[in-house]
C-alpha cells in the first residue's frame, strides 16, 4: 500500500514539472526560441514601396508632347530639356549648331565674371563708350552717346544693360573688356561647355551675316538698314544661307541647356557670381511671350532671347534659353532654337509657350 502511495506522487510531481516553464535564470538556446516561439510575437506585414513617378527619367507624356511640337512647327528647330536636379533630358536637333545671336550675350557675361572671381575685373570698373563704340540694332545706348558726346558705365551697370535688356553696344563694351572674341572662347574650351562658339561682335558678324562689310559709319542711325536693302539680293542670300550652313556663332540647344545645369548647380563662377548673374536673367525684359508666357506664375524663371536677321519670309536665329525653377525647387534648363522658319510671330510665340508650359504640367506627375 505504501509503495503504491509513493509511486502516485512521483508520477504527480513528474507530470507537474514538466507543466512548469523554464526559469527565467535558464538560457535559452537558439533553436529553442526557433522552434517555440513566443504566442505573442507576430511579425510585422511587408512594407510596401510607395509608387510615385520617378525624377530620373522624364514622363513618357511629356516626351510626345515636345516630340509633337518639334515635329510639326515649320523650318529648323532645335529643342533641348534637361532636368538639373533629375539628370534626365530630352532633346530634338539638341546636337546640331544653330545661331545664337544674342543668346552669346551668357558667354560673355561669364567670361567677364570669371574675371572678376579671379581678381582681375571690378564691377565697379569704368567703360567709356564713344561714337567710335556704337555697334547696331537694338542699343539704346546709343541715344545717350548721342545726346552727349560719350558716356561712362560700370561693369555692373552694362551687365545689367547688356542681358536684361539686350543693348548689343553695351555687350561690346563687355566683350572688350572681357579681352574679345578670344577671350570669350577660351572661356567657353577651359569650362568644357561642348558645341559652343562666340563669334567676332556684333558688328563683324552682323555685317557679314547681311553680306556688306562693317564700316564705324554704319552704327549712325539707319544707315545699316539702308546699306543692306541697295544690296543685291542674291548677294544676301548667299551670305545669310552661308551663315546658316556654319553659323560662326553657332551652339547646339543640348551643349546651351549643360552649360544652364551648370550654372545652376554653381559649377562654372562662384557663389557670388552666380547669384548675380542668375538675378540679372530673371530681370530680362526681351521676349516676354517667349518661353516666359508658358512658365506658371508660381514658379521662378530666369532666361535669354536671341534674334537674328530677316530675308523675305524667312527669320533667322529666333531663340529663348532658360532656367525655370519650381514651387518645390526642381529646376529645368530649357533651349529653343529656330535656326529659320518661316512662321509668323505669334504661332513662335505659341510654339515657345507650349514647351514651357509641357515641362511645368507634368513635373513630378
């Protein structure tokens, strides 16, 4: 009786430790926690990826927009977009040169700033300009030389004259100090900035482009318009279709929107440089229904024009190159260029609208 009490309570007491959970003293081996795993732990659900259109590729919407608008404006077009802070671009005829005209106005604003970062221009520096300085076409300048014989700027003062309002006599001013044409070149090798030429000034290529040879008497009034209509017409012709075939200050719109990234993102002057510069673009008061009338009023654009001759029904050298820079801060370099065409003004106009306006529509859609 009494080994059959003792062999029930052994087999009580078995049956009960082995109900008891480990001491939390005891460690607890690895494959013990693999294969008794907490009843409370649950993993927690797979996180998923938010799909949200990516800022490294441009939307395949906006491509066929700007591929529609290039395809069916007539006469030689370049378009060129690049996304400064996506790194994508797109672009049509963005390889091939065109005629700047004074969109070269840029290399020579930053050829003269290089200077003035190395020490060896002050903006406060004083230019005489005289009759013997007058070039041609727009200059209001010359007015001024005019009513008083000579007139002395800053190098700030025809900075702002020469890009904000496009005063050609004031650039070649600039140029001048600058060191020239050469100068202006070597800037434009030494920072790498691809298919981008300056040419001779305004009144050597002006004069050429128009097939008459650059005479100071020229500058005077409407003398140039004068000598250029008692031309020979076939003599025009051939010296504007020989400007367009190699234009001598020819850019493609892909190596102008690099150079734009460039500036942006502070690669080529110095910060204060820079931010002068870019403060003087947003000033400009040429081409105001340009790229400018496509670009959202909330957003920031700054920009230069360029216009070139016209022969009959065809112009020339038509051009709007810009940064416009978004509410959130992305930015877009953009280049328009109209080699020749032979469309009015207004459907440009509209055609130049479309882009800007292309870009702002699907950023980030």
């Amino acid at each position: 009786m009494i080994y059959f009490r003792t062999l029930i309570v052994v087999i009580c007491v078995s049956i009960l430790t082995a109900c008891v959970a480990p001491s939390q003293g005891r460690p607890v081996t690895p494959n013990q926690r693999a294969e008794n795993p907490s009843p409370r732990y649950n993993p927690p659900p797979p996180q998923r990826k938010k799909t949200t259109p990516s800022r490294n590729r441009p939307s395949p919407a906006l491509e066929r927009q700007i591929a529609e608008l290039w395809r069916t404006f007539p006469g030689k077009t370049g378009i060129a977009i690049k996304s400064i802070d996506g790194g994508w671009s797109i672009g049509h005829r963005a390889d091939q040169n065109f005629p700047q005209q004074s969109v070269s106005k840029l290399w020579v604003a930053m050829t003269l700033l290089d200077k003035v970062d190395q020490g060896r221009i002050s903006l406060s520096d004083s230019i005489r300009i005289g009759p013997d300085d007058l070039t041609l076409f727009y200059q209001p300048l010359a007015a001024e030389v005019k009513r008083e014989g000579a007139v002395v700027k800053s190098v700030y003062t025809l900075l702002e004259r020469a890009l904000a309002y496009s005063d050609n006599t004031a650039n070649d001013a600039l140029l001048r100090h600058a060191g020239g044409p050469e100068a202006v070149n070597d800037f434009i090798r030494r920072s790498r900035l691809g298919k981008i030429k300056f040419g001779p000034g305004e009144r050597l290529m002006q004069s050429q482009i128009a097939g008459l040879k650059w005479d100071q008497s020229l500058s005077q009034g409407r003398k140039f318009y004068t000598a250029r209509a008692n031309l020979p017409i076939e003599t025009r012709r051939r010296a504007l279709a020989d400007y367009l075939a190699d234009p001598i200050d020819g850019a493609s719109p892909d190596a102008i929107v690099n150079a734009l990234d460039q500036l942006a993102r502070g690669k080529l002057l110095s910060a204060n440089s820079t931010q002068l510069l870019q403060s003087i673009l947003k000033r400009t008061r040429s081409g105001p229904k340009r790229l400018k009338a496509g670009v959202p009023s909330d957003w920031e654009f700054l920009h230069k024009t360029g216009t070139g001759q016209v022969l009959g029904g065809t112009s020339t050298g038509y051009n709007d190159v810009g940064i416009m820079t978004a509410p959130d801060g992305s930015r877009y370099a953009v280049a328009v260029m109209l080699g020749d065409t032979t469309a009015p003004i207004p459907e440009r106009m509209r055609m130049m609208q479309a882009v800007t306006r292309a870009v702002a529509s699907y950023h980030r859609r």
